[in-house]
C-alpha cells in the first residue's frame, strides 16, 4: 500500500507536522510512503523518517500551479504515478494539493474539512478541526482518522518531533545552531523571549549564533550575534541547523 502525505509548506511548519510522518511511519512500517514538500525540508524528511520517499516543489510554484494548467497536468501525473491508495493532507493544503489528491487516483482522501476551501469537497474523509488546538494537534486528528481508515490507531496525543537524524554524531561537538528569530505571519511568531531563553540554553553546549533583528534583550555573552545580511552565509557553511519558527 502506498500513502502519499502532502505538507507544501517551509521548514518551520514541517517540522512541526514531522510527528504525523514519523507515528504513521512507526504504525504502518511496511508502507510505502511519499511525502510531498518543499525543497528546504526535504533532507528533514529523509533523514529523520526511515524509508521515505520525496517529491519537492517550490511552495509558491506548487500553490500557484492553477493559474498554469501544463503546470498543474505535469503535477498530476507525477501524483498519480506513484499510484497511492490513500492521500492525507495536512491542515494549511491549498486547492492545489486537494486537486491533485482526487487527481491521484487514491481510494482515501482523508484531510481536514474547511469550506473555504472550495475543493475540500474533493476529499471523501473531511476531519473537523478543533482551531483552539495547536496546529500540531489538529494535523494529529487528521492523521489519527486516516490510520483507523487503513486499522491502525496512534496515540491520542502527538508526541515531539524526533530530530536525532540531523545530528551527525561524528562531528556533534562542531554543531552550529543558527537562531533566526520570527516567522512569517504574527500568529505563528513565538515570543522574542523565548528564543532569547532557548538560546541562553543551547549555547552551554553547542555554538550559537543569532542573526540580530536589533529588539533583543538578555542573550547570552557566549551566544554570537551577526547582521542579517550575514544570515545565508553562515546557513550555508558546515553543519548547521536553523531554528526560525
């Protein structure tokens, strides 16, 4: 049986949908399963969830592809040649992702159920969202629904993100944690404090450094602190994990 997962989405938000991958990974270790995302998160996945295949497209691209229909019919067969049984979508999936789960030719499309959607209706399995539940927790629902459809059953509670595949452990005490403050919208920013905090922490053991936005208030000495304009530079040198979201 093979399940095709769609999260289109950055890295912040994969990896908190990383959970729904990893549990059905664990409750299903015969599937075969593909996961649809976007460049940056790609190595989160095949790193971190054993045996899983990729497909990446651009999100912007991948979000925008019915305004190009050539772009949406090569989408499709992509899709559809992997041959899925069943599709999940994770709870964020524009109409893109649910044209091409009906496109794929899969027998259970399970997602969440949102009218403004215009094609949810395209899914035959909507789970209701609870939107007082973290993102975490409604794209857990999701997936709970989805695992007793193929007679499995996951916990009722989401478990963290297991990110040990991206430690290196030959090379674990030159780690860089880069720490790039925010996020995209103002719903999704956890708090300046916070990643001040977590970064005071980290730094008693690994390398910090902070691209510096000017507001920060309480970092460590020890934590290093360069200019945005730096940020890629130091993002693309060694082995570096970047904390945005």
């Amino acid at each position: 049986m093979t399940l095709l997962i769609s999260k289109v989405n950055q890295l912040g938000d994969n990896v908190v949908f990383l959970p729904v991958v990893q549990g059905l990974r664990r409750l299903f270790p015969d599937l075969r399963l593909v996961v649809a995302t976007s460049p940056v998160a790609r190595d989160l996945y095949t790193r971190c969830v054993p045996g899983v295949e990729v497909l990446s497209w651009p999100t912007a691209a991948f979000n925008g592809a019915w305004r190009r229909p050539w772009q949406l019919l090569s989408l499709a067969a992509e899709w559809r040649a992997c041959k899925p049984d069943a599709v999940l979508l994770g709870d964020d999936q524009g109409n893109v992702a649910h044209l091409l789960a009906w496109a794929s030719g899969a027998r259970l499309r399970a997602g969440p159920h949102i009218e403004s959607i215009r094609a949810n209706r395209l899914l035959n399995h909507r789970v209701p969202l609870d939107l007082s539940r973290h993102v975490a927790e409604q794209n857990w629902g999701i997936a709970r629904h989805l695992a007793g459809l193929l007679g499995g059953s996951l916990p009722d509670n989401p478990p963290a993100p297991d990110l040990t595949g991206l430690i290196d452990t030959t090379t674990a005490s030159e780690t860089d944690i880069v720490i790039h403050a925010g996020a995209s919208r103002a719903y999704k920013r956890w708090p300046l404090s916070s990643y001040v905090q977590l970064s005071n922490r980290l730094a008693a053991d690994h390398r910090v450094t902070w691209i510096d936005q000017g507001e920060e208030q309480g970092l460590s000495p020890g934590v290093r602190r360069v200019g945005q304009e730096d940020d890629e530079d130091h993002v693309a040198n060694g082995n570096i994990y970047e904390v945005t979201a």
